[in-house]
DNA sequence: TTTATATATTGCAATATTACGATTAATAAA
DNA sequence: TTTATTAATCGTAATATTGCAATATATAAA
C-alpha cells in the first residue's frame, strides 16, 4: 500500500500528474518565480533568497531537473539554473489542455 | 522536520502549490477527466471504471472539493460529483498566469 | 421495520516527501 | 599545495500521502 498504481492510468493521466507535482510545493514555485524574475541567470543565490537549508534547496532543483523544466550550468565553482524553454512550452501545453477541457463541457449540476 | 514551512513563501505561491497538488496524483486527474467527459454527472461509476478501491475514490473526491475544484449533490443514496465551474476557472487563471512568466524572461543559458 | 445499496469515515500499513546537518566533491584563489 | 567557496549527496527524523479492509451512515426499496 501506499504506492501509487501508475499503471491502472493512461499516460497522459501519469504525465500530467508527475509535471504537475512540480508546481505542488511552494519552495519550488519560489524557486521558478525566481529563475523567471531574474535577468540574470541566478545560482546559489536562491539559498539566500528563499529561507530554506542549502541542502533542501538543493534537493528541489534536482527534483525540477530530473523533470527537465529547469537545466544547470556549472560556472567556476556555482552552477546556474534556467528554465528549459523548450520543456515549459511542452509542459504549457498539456497542462492548459487539460484545464481547458471546462470549455467542451456542459455541467449537469 | 518534513513539515512545510509554508509561513515563508508568499500567499500565491502557496495557493499555486495547494491547488496544483489536485493534479500532482494519477487518480485525481482521472477523476476530473471522467468529471468532464461524462455529459451525465456520474457519481459512484468512478470507482468502476477507475480501478481503485471505494473508499481510495472517496478520499480523492474530498480532496477534490476541499480544493473546491469540485461539488457533490446527494441524489437519493447516490451522489453526484460535478466541477466547480467558478473555482476552476479561477484556478485556470491563477496556474496559467504563472506558466506564462516565460514569455516575459528572456533567458541566458 | 427489515434489507439492500451507495458513500463516508476510521484505522492502519506501506511508501513518499520535506527538511536539515554533516560530509563529499570540485573548482577558484591564495 | 593549501584554503576557501559552492553545490551535491548521504543519512536520518518528521510528516504526508496513498491505498484498502472494515465499519458507519444514510437513503431507498421491499
């Protein structure tokens, strides 16, 4: 128990809820909030900006880059994180379909 | 400790997250897809053709209208679970306006 | 009232997530 | 080389989530 049954859903249903976890922790909606706000692309200094442990910050980062929105360039001794555009714009698109799907529908209630 | 400090991010990051945790599991994205699909407002049939057990569908289905993404009308011992038109819509905008931040950010990697 | 049906709730086990201190690894500067 | 700086990883504790059997609740039908 206590393991989710990706296989009983289709793959939409498990991509769409495995980019959307993305969004589901607010220190990661920080963390692309900043990444977008900034001009420059920012590194360590997320760990200032937002309240957490360097350790924990570090850990999100890894969790938004294995789902690939984010990508790192290592720059002498810090890295410096991005959107991927390429993967948003993907990630955009599937989300907002789903959200659309109130448009196509007649609710009986 | 594994406790999410939510008191230091801002209101919209944690209503952003909140709201993206309806979507971060396989079963609730079903759930709304079946929601949407069925003209007729299916009620106990989820967990037909979701393959998960009655009382796994019902906790979803209360996580979904504690989000208030979604509302139940009792029709004899049945219920009727449809979308909450209004709050999706507003969820739309709030989750959308934060995936369009890219085409404001010029990116430097 | 009794019985059947549908949904919610409770209790619990398994797993996942969040957070952080400590350590490691890797580069830059002295 | 030695030392400082930055970020990743490891280990661990606390908490949250997922899933289900069993039970409770509430209405409909007999």
């Amino acid at each position: 128990m206590g393991l989710t049954k990706t296989e009983i859903f289709t793959d939409a249903q498990n991509e769409i809820a495995r980019l959307a976890k993305a969004f589901a922790h607010p220190a990661r909606v920080a963390i692309l909030h900043h990444l977008f706000k900034s001009n420059t692309c920012i590194c360590g200094d997320l760990v200032d900006e937002i309240g957490l442990a360097q350790a924990t910050i570090s850990q999100h980062l890894k969790e938004l880059k294995n789902l690939g929105l984010i990508k790192g360039n290592i720059e002498g001794t810090s890295v410096c994180y991005c959107i991927d555009q390429t993967k948003w714009k993907e990630m955009k698109l599937l989300l907002t379909t789903f959200f659309d799907q109130d448009i196509n529908s007649n609710n009986c209630c």
